[in-house]
C-alpha cells in the first residue's frame, strides 16, 4: 500500500514541492490536497497584472483541476484544514473530511496584517493578497473614484500603480520617509517618489494612520496630524504574517513562522512545511525564489532521497511596474566598515550602488538602469573578488550580447516582435508569452521552451531582464552553487579538484563518486568530464570517443547539411607552394566547391562527406599537413604578421615567433578553443589583443596580452606583462594555457574566465612566482608529449574506423 | 541483450546488418537504405535501437550525437530524442521513424518497415 501525503495549502509553494516530488517518484504516494480558495494553484506573482489589466485570471493559472486529476491527487477546494491530529496522524476541514497521513506538508502562507486603527473592519478596507482582493479592487474602481493605499512597499506601490491604471484617484500613505525603505536607500526612493508622482500618484511620507473614519463603508483616513484623506477604498499593503495557527494549534513549535530544520522538517518529523508560513535560521521569507528552493529541498525528502539541504536564501528585489526599473539586493545601506561605489545622475533617471566589504559585494540598490542587477546579485552571491573590476564595476558586465542586438540592452523599450535569441530567431513577445502562459521561473525553464539563450549564450542577459520583469521580484537565477548539469549537484571546481584529490580515473568512476542522477550523464557533462580526466592524467587517461562532440569525435567540423570540413594547419599562417598544391589537388579529387580563406590565415575545405575524411587528410599527410584542429575545444590557430624579416615597422621576428608557439601547443586539449597571435609592433596587425594568449612585439622585447576575444562578445585582452626574450614567452605562455586548462570551467573562455578568477589570480600564478610559473609550463609541456600525435595520421591509417564507414547499405 | 522488438513486423523482413560490437557503447552506426539513412544506436546496457537519420527539427544526423541513457542528442541543435519512441523530449515536439530491432545471438537484424505512430520523417 502507498504511503500518504497530505498538502495543506493550494499555493505555489506546497504545490511546487508536489510537482517536484512527482518528477522524482511519480508513484510513491497517495496525495490529497486542500486549499481555503476556491480555485486550482494560481501565480500570485502576477496578481499586480491582473489588477492592472495587463492580464486575466485565467491567464496566471498554474495547475488547473485537469493536472491534479491527471497526478491522481485528490484536491479538497474551498476547504480550510481547522485541526490536525498528530497523535491519530489525520488532518480535519472545516465541512468535517478527515483524511489520514504518513507524512503532512503544511504550506499554509501568510496573510496580510491589517493595522488595528479603529474603521479597520468598515466595508472597503481590504488587503491586496488573493484573487478576492484583486476582484474587490477592480469593482470598486468600477464605481468609486478615491483609493489609499496604506503602505508604501513593494506590495503597496503595485497596488497603487493598478488602481490608478483602473482609474481611480490614489494616494499611498506611508509611515517612513522613503518608498520602500527596507528595498532601497533613500537617493533611489527619492526618484522613484518623482516617477510615480509623474504617473499621477500622491504620497503622503512619514504619515501614520490614526482611524479609518465611515458610517457604513469607508469614507476617509485620519492621519495622526491631523490631516484627513478622502476615501472609498482603502488597501493595506503593510506587510504579511505567517499563518501559523493551525500549526499552533497542533502544538508545533512556532516562533514569528512554524520552525523548520535544514530538511524542512518540523519538530515532529513527519511534517515537514514550507513557504511563506515557516521560520527556518530564524528568516521569514515572503518572495517566491527561495521558496521554490526550500520545495526542491522538501521534494527530496519526501521522494526519501533524504541529501538535500536548504541553506538559507539571498533575494533581490524588483518592482512590477511598467516603466520603472528598480533592483535591490542584499544590504544596501553598509555601515563603517563597507565602502560604496555609487553613480547618480538625478536628470537622467539613473541611480546605481554598489555596497562592498574586504572586496566583495554584499548589497546593490538601481534605478532607471537595472540591466546589470542579475550581475551584481551572481557576484554577491558566489562571493567573487572585485578588486580587479572596480574601476568599471559601475558601468555594467556589458554581458548582453553586443552582436545582432545593436547595443540595445533597454529590454522593456522593446517591441513584441523584437528578435533577442539570434541564433534560435526568438522574438520578446515569444519568451514573455511562455513564461506566463507555461509558467516559467528560471533561466534553464526559458531555454527548455523557446530555445532562446541556449545556443551561444549571448542573449542571456536579455532573457534574464525578461524574466525578471515579467515575474518582477520573484525571479531568481541560479542557486548560487551552480552544479555542473541537472545531472549532479556538483559545481564544476568541486568535481575537477575531486578528481585529482581522489585519483578518480574514469567517467564512471567520477559519476559514482559523486552520485551522479542519471545513467550516463548527458551532453553537457560527459564532455566537461571527458576533458577534465584528460587534462588530470595526460599520460594514462583513455580519451573516450563517446563522450565527445562529433567535430571532435570525427576531427572534423559538421555542417548545417550533415557534411563536414577539414582545414589543416598553416604553421603561424605561413604556407608553401607544395602545400597550396595539395590543397588543390584534394579540393579537384574530391570535387570540393567551398574552398575557404578561414579567420585564422589557413584554407578550409567544405561539403565533405564523413566516409570521404581519411582519404582526404592521406592526400594532405603527405604534404606534411597536419589536423588544423578546427573543430575542437584545442589550440586553434597562432595568427601572425610578417615581423620584421620584411616589414618597415616590424620590432622582433613575431613569424617565427607564433611557429614556435604553434609548434609548442598544437594538439592540446582545451576546457574552449584557444586562440593565439603575435604582431611584430604596436600596429598589432595580427590582432593580438583579441586572442586568448597575444603577443605584441615592441623595441624592448614582447609584451604579453591574455584574455581577449573577438567572437560572441568583443573583449580586448588585459595586459600581463612585459618579458625580454622568445624564451620566456614561450615559458610564459605554456604556465598561462596549463592555468587555463586546470582551472578553466569546461566551455569557458579565457576572456569570461578572467573575468571570474581576476587577472590578479593569473599574475600571481604566472609572473609573480617564478617557481609556480615554471612547475605550470612543465604540467603543460608533459601533457604535450602525448597529445601532439596528428589524429588525422592515425585515422588515415585506419583508427576508428567505424567512425567513417557506413555499417550496411541495405537500400 | 535486450532489443525493442515490434511483433507486428512481419520476420521476413528482417536484414542482418552486423555484430553487436560493431555498434560502439553509447554510440550508432548508420545504415544507408538508399535513399535514407537509418541510425542504429547502442546503450550502455547493450540495447539496440534504430531510428531514421534525421532529427524532426531540422534534419540533423542523429547518429552522430552524443547517446546517454536512452536518449540521443541532435549533434546539430541539441535536440534530445527518445531512442525507443523517436519522439523528441519534451518540451520539443516532433519525431523521427523508429524501425523494429532483433538481436539473435551477437547477430543484428533490422527491419526496413517503420513502427507505427510516427510519420516517416
């Protein structure tokens, strides 16, 4: 017999637990639900919209009586749980059903707290915190004209905002001086007071309610001082309290909420609680994010998995009100001991701090430019050194995409048939559309559906801002432990440091080692795993073919059409007419139409079939070319100049420079393709300083550039340092790509990576220690002595060879 | 070894195509039907599947992704599909043909007439 569960509350919270304990065990319980409201589980986040008009009711429903039926479970509506049996393990509503539980989720909410004033209970007072409410609202703008607003938060301001967009006259009284003092400092509510004051709303600050004065409905509020506000509707928005009694009443330990452990258990383990009803390390939540995650922890439990923990949640905040971007998160007031890095330019509508302590942000408050809050809260909450960004902290990660966006980052400014997803041609109106109607919250849940942001990853910023003001405050990114993969829990550094600490030297090895979920993995961790073993034992790791990408499984680039191409290695863009002639006779034997001069000063071959690869790369074997490994996260190309063999300008010999270095490096393995250059003089002709690792040749010596990019995002490279001969360059250079290579995240450049570690890091790890320096650039030239063996050889004499032939012809 | 065998297919039909080990572990082998190609695919538990060669969302060659449990991803867009059904994983929707599979002893056997409930494509 199954086991069974019993949900008290029909919210987002309770039910999201129930939607993440059926993806794990879909079988495991008979589950029964009950919810006070007559209604399936709805979006309360979007209510403002609703109030507003920008939406119906229908539209923010998220499971209808159609999903419960499907899930088999059994939902009580309309019925309010009055007494739970903890001895007899039975839960009693009010119309007298009694239901029996193995294990009880309590998800009762919160309520709206209604200040005590006498006139508190007159007709047209109301709270602003279900569908009731928000009916209530909408018929009496229907028929009154004067609203107020008692709370100037978060909530208050949207209900404001809605009521006015209904047409009614609205003022918002508030106890403190500033709008949303517990969001924002005071410069920012100072311009959002002017802001909201520009769309018609009056504020009365610092004013505290006396009574509510009306015969029989409300007519008016009377302030302390005396000042009198004409009414016929009143909300108050002052703020919520955990419905605890029941559970009170069940005598479960409360505090301010019901107390939870790190499990989301009670004091009785049998119940477990969520949502904005419990207390857990003393923190009361009232934002969805974190209690999507105390649901993923309470899921686990249940599904008796019995590993997850919930921590504790960082919030942001932002404000569902059109027009108006503002963001806060963390502690933003500081005090002697953070410094503030702040930009104000009151004409413009832009008002952005930044709070930080020993180098870390721990708060942010913006307004009018918010593209950056997602930013800001992903570094408070992996802790990340500022240091090295702090002189452009302010101005932004710029990480939305530069290319096919035009600069523009105004994502609100946007038209609906605004394309933000060039790779995947997805349009605003799309992503919008799917994360109301399909209910989505987090940035993974937007790629699953529309695609956007899953191919190059530059539009993410924009898919970010979309999320966050279409769910306004309740969006959250990713926890900030980011695992791997939906396949493990595991961030990437705990994995690769694992893998050398425990002498892990297979995949299945690493997958047992770190309870991995699924069977083989997937896509996106078998490759990064591949590469990490590669990487941790260059001298005994069998690469695994299976868990690599076709290009680099086949050695060879697939095409849109299903075909491939080859391009062979230009040793530092030099080439010889013996070479350019086998070049041709291969593209005339193999009748190629698509002979390409590539970016990277090497000739590229298009429309091969796969069968056709061996025999092609015999031809240029015996050239003496060699796999230009196009197609890999390796060493791509070293582009040059001619230097100063014939240039007027050249310093140095930047040609023979970048054989050397291509030399050196061809063959190796990378977490992302890597690129070099080397320019024989500050005229940089080669483009050194958008490469992973450039040279620029000056009189004196070298100097050395990492970090860039030209690609997704332009990113020009920082300077390292300067060094006097070829030799230590080539030194230099083979400490920073091992660096790279055991420290880099799988997928990551070099330019986001230096961006995440700190250029800092890399000098400490490269120029500042000479001995750490040389250990590196011997890892490095290790790892080479068994990876510098031309695929393309060994295919051509027949490795792998079922890789390149068809197993039947049957048609 | 286990194989998703169609009862309905009629045993004639059946075409030898190769040795179980001829197909690497999480990985396929194509094989050409003259004007189609039909990707065969090996779990990691040794189960056999063949779909058509081509991803319904854009035509992508299956057989060159990257197979993990039962499902294979398209190299092209990263699709994931269901080796045993064809179907695309939620929430994409489409579906390549899936063909009935025997395996006799090491031997594979394949036949050229797609199960029901997917259009040939």
């Amino acid at each position: 017999m199954k086991e069974k569960l019993v949900l008290i509350g029909n919210g987002m919270a309770g039910v999201r637990a129930l939607e993440n304990l059926l993806e794990l065990e879909p079988d495991m319980y008979d589950i029964t639900v009950f919810g006070s409201e007559p209604y399936g589980n709805y979006n309360r986040i979007l209510l403002s919209p609703v109030l507003t008009g920008e939406k119906t009711i229908d539209e923010i429903m998220l499971n209808d009586d159609a999903w419960y039926a499907e899930n088999n479970i059994t939902l009580h509506k309309g019925k309010t749980v009055t007494k739970i049996d903890r001895k007899q393990r039975k839960v009693i509503a009010d119309d007298g059903t009694e239901v029996e539980y193995d294990r009880l989720l309590i998800a009762t909410g919160s309520h709206p707290f209604i200040i005590p004033v006498p006139g508190h209970d007159l007709p047209g007072v109301i709270a602003f915190r279900d569908i009731n409410d928000v009916d209530f609202m909408l018929a009496a703008a229907k028929e009154h004209r004067h609203a107020v607003v008692i709370g100037g938060g978060l909530l208050g301001l949207e209900a404001a905002y809605g009521l006015i967009q209904q047409g009614m006259k609205v003022t918002v009284i508030h106890l403190m001086d500033t709008l949303m003092e517990r969001q924002m400092d005071s410069a920012a509510g100072k311009m959002l007071k002017k802001s909201l004051e520009a769309r018609g709303l009056e504020f009365l600050l610092a004013a505290s309610t006396k009574e509510i004065i009306g015969k029989k409905r409300v007519q008016g509020v009377l302030l302390e001082d005396g000042r009198e506000v004409t009414a016929d509707l009143v909300v108050m928005a002052v703020g919520i309290r955990p419905n605890i009694d029941l559970a009170k009443s069940a005598k479960l330990h409360c505090e301010r909420g019901l107390v939870v452990s790190d499990t989301m258990q009670t004091y009785d383990p049998r119940v477990y609680a969520l949502g904005e009803c419990v207390q857990h390390r003393n923190e009361v939540y009232g934002l969805v994010a974190p209690l999507f995650e105390q649901a993923k922890v309470c899921a686990n439990h249940l599904a008796h998995l019995g590993y997850a923990r919930y921590e504790g949640s960082m919030t942001s905040t932002k404000l569902k009100v059109t027009g108006i971007d503002l963001f806060s998160a963390g502690d933003f007031h500081g005090d002697e001991d953070t410094e503030e890095v702040v930009m104000q330019d009151v004409a413009g509508g832009v008002y952005k701090k930044i709070v930080i302590r020993d180098n870390k942000i721990i708060g942010a408050v913006m307004y009018g430019d918010t593209v950056d809050g997602a930013w800001y809260f992903q570094l408070m909450r992996d802790g990340t050194d500022i240091s090295d960004m702090r002189n452009h902290l302010l101005y932004g990660q710029a990480h939305l995409g530069d290319s096919g966006h035009g600069g523009e980052n105004a994502v609100m400014a946007m038209s609906d048939d605004m394309e933000i997803c060039g790779c995947n041609g997805v349009c605003k109106g799309d992503i919008v559309k799917a994360i109301t109607t399909k209910g989505l919250f987090t940035l993974d849940d937007v790629r699953a559906h529309t695609k956007a942001s899953s191919s190059c990853g530059s539009c993410t910023g924009l898919v970010e801002q979309l999320l966050a003001t279409t769910l306004g405050s309740d969006y959250s990114d990713s926890p900030s432990k980011t695992p791997m993969c939906p396949c493990t829990d595991h961030p990437h550094d705990e994995v690769r440091t694992g893998i050398v600490a425990n002498q892990i030297k297979t995949i299945p090895e690493v997958m047992k080692h770190f309870e991995w979920k699924t069977e083989n993995g997937c896509p996106k961790c078998r490759p990064a795993l591949n590469y990490y073993l590669v990487c941790a034992w260059p001298d005994t790791y069998k690469d695994d073919g299976q868990s690599r990408f076709i290009n680099e499984r086949a050695h060879a680039n697939i095409q849109g059409d299903g075909t491939y191409s080859v391009i062979p290695r230009m040793w530092g863009g030099m080439t010889t007419p013996q070479e350019l002639r086998a070049v041709a006779d291969a593209a005339e034997k193999f009748n190629i139409d698509t002979v390409h001069v590539t970016g990277g000063q090497r000739i590229g071959l298009y429309g091969l079939k796969k069968e056709e690869l061996p025999a092609v790369w015999d031809d240029l074997n015996k050239a003496g070319m060699v796999s230009g490994h196009a197609y890999g996260k390796a060493l791509r190309t070293v582009k040059t100049c001619v230097g100063k063999e014939w240039c007027r300008f050249g310093t140095q010999d930047s040609t023979g420079l970048g054989i050397e270095l291509e030399k050196m490096s061809w063959g190796s393995w990378m977490p992302h393709k890597f690129k070099m250059a080397a320019s024989g003089c500050p005229r940089n002709c080669a483009e050194a300083t958008i490469k992973d690792f450039g040279v620029v040749c000056v009189d004196s010596g070298y100097e050395i550039h990492v970090g860039g990019n030209g690609g997704i995002k332009v990113r020009a490279t920082d300077f390292l340092c300067n060094v006097s001969t070829e030799e230590e360059v080539i030194e230099y250079s083979a400490a920073y790509i091992q660096l790279y290579r055991e420290e880099a995240h799988y997928l990551e450049r070099t330019a986001p990576w230096i961006e995440r570690i700190g250029l800092s890091h890399i000098k400490e790890q490269v120029v500042d220690d000479k001995v750490n320096r040389k250990k590196l650039a011997e890892r490095f030239h290790f790892s080479q002595k068994f990876s510098q063996d031309d695929p393309w050889k060994q295919r051509a004499k027949g490795a792998d060879a079922h890789e390149f032939t068809t197993l039947k012809q049957v048609g | 070894m286990q194989a998703a065998v169609d009862k309905n297919a009629d045993s004639s039909e059946w075409i030898e195509i190769g040795h179980i080990n001829d197909i690497p572990k999480l990985g396929a082998r194509v094989v050409s039907a003259g004007d189609f190609n039909i990707a065969v695919f090996r779990t990691d538990n040794d189960e056999i599947f063949a779909l058509r060669d081509e991803c319904p969302h854009k035509g992508g060659p299956l057989s060159q992704g990257i197979v993990h449990g039962k499902k294979v991803a398209c190299p092209l867009h990263d699709w994931k599909i269901h080796l045993d059904s064809g179907e695309a994983v939620e929430p994409d929707e489409g579906c390549a043909a899936s063909y009935p599979v025997r395996i006799d002893g090491d031997a594979v056997y394949l036949s050229l007439t797609p199960k029901k409930g997917c259009p040939n494509k």
